[in-house]
C-alpha cells in the first residue's frame, strides 16, 4: 500500500489511446491514458465505464448529445450506451472499468483495440 503519483505515472509512456493499469480493486482496473484525436464509435454491453480527466479537456459525443469533461470532472459512462471520446489537444485520463473490458467494447475491434495492458 503505497502512494501512486499520477504525474510521474504519465511520464512513463507517450503513446495515446492505450490504457495503462496502475491499480486493481475489487474486480476493477484503475487504468491511465493519454488521449488525443478521435476514438471510435463503441459500447459496452456489460459494464459501465468511469472516465476522470487530469489533465486537458476530454468531449465525449453519445448519439443524441456531446460531454465535455474539465480536469478534476468525471462522467460514467451507463452499460450498453454507445459513446465516441476524443481530445483536441492532448489529454491525461484515469479510468474504472472491470478487469474483462475491451476498450473498443465486445463487439468494435479496431488498429485502437488493445487486448493486453501494460502495467506500470
């Protein structure tokens, strides 16, 4: 049980797109990124999902409305509701999610899916 410094966490890697674990409870992942640009269209059918930005301005468009999330604001993102995030800018998330989630949701693979996470 020992402090976890998000701001040295990202320094460890640039890549965007490609969550990082850092931390596990109580069957959930706590995963870090680095966003920029669009992601795509997805869902997921089983879990919810928590994005908390740390740093820049993440926008999450749903079908009938966007989000737009500050650093230190968060959105849960329901079961089942089909979202798109992307940044303008470069952009530092933190995110909950269940051990089994695929980013790009059950169903979208994609070049963005990415099946194993590093740990840092």
């Amino acid at each position: 049980m020992l402090p976890i410094n998000l701001t040295e966490k990202f320094t460890q890697f640039t890549d965007h797109w490609s969550p990082h674990i850092i931390g596990e409870l109580n069957g959930q992942y706590v995963k870090i990124a680095k966003v920029q640009g669009e992601f795509i269209w997805h869902q997921h059918e089983h879990e919810d999902e928590l994005f908390y930005v740390v740093k820049g301005q993440l926008h999450i468009d749903f079908r009938d409305k966007s989000v737009t999330l500050n650093p230190g604001e968060m959105l849960i993102v329901s079961m089942g509701v089909e979202h798109k995030p992307w940044a303008a800018e470069e952009t530092h998330i933190m995110l909950f999610e269940p051990k089994a989630t695929l980013n790009t949701g059950e169903h979208e693979e994609s070049e963005l899916t990415k099946k194993e996470l590093g740990k840092l």
